[in-house]
C-alpha cells in the first residue's frame, strides 16, 4: 500500500518561499497566480497493514517525524491499494 | 568542571566548541558521541553548531531521535545545564525542550557575519557575567533561524523573560535591519521556563579570541563556569 504525505506551514505561518515563487511568477507575467504554498511531499510504502492500523499509524508519523506541528499541517491520502 | 560535546553526524563546530571550553577556558571537557547513551558525568552539556544529519527533513528534526538526546532529555528536565548554539538550538526546539520554530531566514539566504546581540536578562546561568542591556558581537551562520512560535507562546515567554538574547544594533537598539533573520521579536536567544536550557543562534565558540575577531562570546562559557562553581 502507497501513501502520500502532504506537508506544509499553516495558514497562518508566512511562507517566504512561497512568496518568493510567487514573485518569480508575476515577473512572467502570471498575473493571475493569487498566491503560493510550498510544501513537502512524501510517500510511504507499507506492508501489511490494515486500513484500520493505516489510519491510525500515518496521523501519528505525520505529527511527530514528517512535520513539525507548531509550524506546518499535514493531509494525506491513499495513492496505491 | 566539565562540558560534554555532543557530536552527531553532520556537527561541524563540535571542534571549536571543544576548544573554546577546553583550551581556553581550561576546564575538562569530552565529546559525546551520538549514539551512546552516556554523558560521561558532564555539568554542561552543548550541542554544537553543524548541520546534524545533513538538515533532512528539517533542521535538527532527525538529531532528535538519537540515542543520547533521551539522556539529555532527562538530563534537563532534571534541571542540567544544556546550551544549544545554531543547529544545537533547532535540536532543542524539535525535541521539545525549547517552545517554538525555526523557520527559514526571513530574505531566504545563508547569513554568515557578525550580529550583534543586546543581553536581556542577566538573571540566567548562561549571562549572569554580564549586564543587562549589555551588548555583545558574536557571528552567526545559518539559514534557518527565523524564530516563530504563536501569539500566545510569545506572551509567555515575555512573562517570563525567556527571551535572553534580543538582536540589536551597535548601539543596543532594536532595529529592523538589526533583526537579520526575521525572528519573531528579534530573538536570539531563549530559555526554557526552568532557566536551565538556552538555544542560540550566535556562535559564541567563534568569539572567544581576540584572533577571531571578537571575544564576546567568552561571556556565555564563564557564566555558566561561574554557576556551576557556585552550585
């Protein structure tokens, strides 16, 4: 089974990267890009596992290796049965 | 007295660090190798400047999963005397013993120069040979020390002077170009609530000989000389 990790600051955390993209974007004259947040992407290959032991275990990497909750957020989703 | 040096992979001012207490400050010290689980009866621990495990994932997020920082772990909250400098500072914020986060600088470069710091609270085993408002020129080197932690962290560290190194101009004013990385109210340096575990960003190991250019950061090792002694 495949997951996919989504990792990036809160919305209320400033995104200098983010802001920096979007500058670079409007310089080419994609005036329509609103806004941009980065993130991190990462994908998990388990074994053997429940979908009741996946909704359990991924929360839980989520929070504690793959971002660091008093900045960013997390979604995930399952990508490969 | 005597300081442990923490080294993980990726430390690379585990050897100035080691020099600063040892040869010029005279006092015993001993590096503390990552894996271990032993301080080696160390009074002060310091976690060093580096880019501990490559910065992957995010600066100081993977030296917090090793073996030896469960000891420091303990260590601190058993009321030991742990200093954090730079990569040594995001370790203690990832593991928790510090509030907040570091967040990349707020112009997205690598700073590396002297800054200059204005001491808020003298009251700390780390400043306590100093004044307050004392001002002090010490190098930093990183790319994420942006400081950042909520409104409502903010205030609690404020309460309880937590903030014990403001960034600041020449003359100890707080500027905004003074504030070279963007830290949320020019922090550069914090304290747990304990008053046992400082973080900051400034090197002082790089300042403690007249030949580097600066000797303010002597200021940092002969306070916490000085507590130790007195304890």
């Amino acid at each position: 089974m495949k997951i996919r990790v989504l990792v990036s600051y809160k919305d209320s955390v400033l995104d200098p990267q983010g802001q920096t993209v979007k500058n670079a974007l409007h310089t080419l004259n994609y005036d329509c890009v609103k806004d941009v947040r980065q993130g991190k992407v990462f994908e998990l290959e388990l074994e053997e596992v429940s979908p009741e032991k996946v909704e359990e275990v991924i929360p839980e990497i989520a929070h504690t290796v793959l971002a660091n909750p008093i900045i960013e957020k997390f979604e995930w989703q399952v990508i490969e049965e | 007295m005597k300081f442990g040096v923490v080294v993980f992979p990726g430390s690379n001012c585990d050897n100035d660090t080691l020099h600063a207490v040892r040869d010029v400050f005279e006092q015993e010290a001993e590096f503390l190798w990552h894996k271990d689980h032993d301080l080696k009866g160390s009074d002060c621990i310091i976690l060093p400047g580096g880019f501990s495990y490559g910065d992957y994932l995010r600066s100081g997020a993977i030296a917090r999963f090793s073996p030896l920082m469960q000891e420091v772990k303990e260590f601190a909250l058993k009321g030991g005397i742990v200093l954090g400098i730079c990569n040594g500072f995001q370790v203690l914020l990832e593991l928790g013993l510090l509030p907040g986060a570091m967040m990349r600088n707020k112009n997205l470069k690598f700073l590396c120069q002297h800054v200059y710091l204005r001491i808020e609270n003298k009251d700390t085993p780390f400043t306590q040979a100093g004044h307050e408002g004392q001002v002090l020129r010490i190098p930093i080197a990183h790319f994420d020390g942006n400081y950042y932690t909520d409104r409502k962290g903010l205030k609690e560290l404020e309460r309880n002077q937590q903030i014990v190194l403001r960034y600041t101009n020449e003359e100890g004013y707080l500027t905004e170009e003074a504030n070279v990385n963007g830290s949320l109210d020019h922090c550069a340096g914090l304290m747990n609530k304990a008053g046992n575990v400082l973080g900051m960003m400034p090197h002082p190991e790089r300042a403690s000989e007249a030949i580097l250019g600066s000797r303010d950061g002597r200021l940092i090792f002969q306070s916490i000389i000085n507590y130790i002694h007195h304890t």
